[in-house]
C-alpha cells in the first residue's frame, strides 16, 4: 500500500508553500482577486493534485514533468504580482525559494525515476 501523501518531503514542501500562497491570495486586491490570484490559488491545486498522482502511480514520470511546467506557470504568476506591488519584493523573493526546493526535489525525483 502506498504512503500517505504528507509523508513524502516534496508533498509536505509543497503543501506549505501553497497554504503560504493562498495566505497571500487572500488578501490581494478585489480587482486582482477575480484574475491572477484566483488563476495563482488554482495552480496551486493543480500542483497539488499532480504530486499526489505522482505518489500513487506506477508511471511518475509524466505527472512530474507537469508539475515542473505548472510550477514555471505559477512563477510568472508571482512575478506578476510582485510587479504589481501584490507582494512585496522580500514575500516574492521567499516563495520563489520554496517553489525552486520543490522543482528540485521534483527533478531529483525525476531522475531517479528514469534512472
């Protein structure tokens, strides 16, 4: 029987990550609320499905890459809302480390996969 999620590393990562996103989505501006942070909040839940597929299934691969690319999505995302003064430069700074700790836990995992 598979482990639950929460005891792999890049899952728990994740998942503080994007509580800590959506702590940041909340308190966005009305206007950005309806666009970029709702389309920021669903990423997120896409990522999070993602890794779970990833747990639970014999071929990894695939759900990986995925998260990869929805990760590059999100980060765009970020740097938008930085830009537009959403979130300051020093919260922006913070997530962008987390999300490169959870690409490369998933490279690393990965590779580990197809080697």
């Amino acid at each position: 029987m598979a482990r639950l999620p929460n005891h792999y590393p890049v899952f728990e990562h994740w998942y503080k990550t994007y509580a800590w996103i959506l702590d940041r989505v909340d308190k966005m501006p009305k206007n950005a609320r309806f666009s970029v942070a709702n389309r920021l909040a669903a990423l997120g839940l896409d990522i999070t499905e993602l890794l779970v597929e990833a747990i639970y299934s014999k071929e990894k691969a695939p759900f990986l890459r995925r998260v990869n690319i929805e990760i590059e999505k999100a980060r765009m995302l970020l740097r938008l809302c930085a830009d537009r003064r959403y979130l300051s430069l020093e919260q922006h700074a913070f997530v962008v480390r987390e999300m490169d700790t959870v690409g490369k836990m998933c490279g690393g995992w990965l590779k580990s996969c197809e080697g």
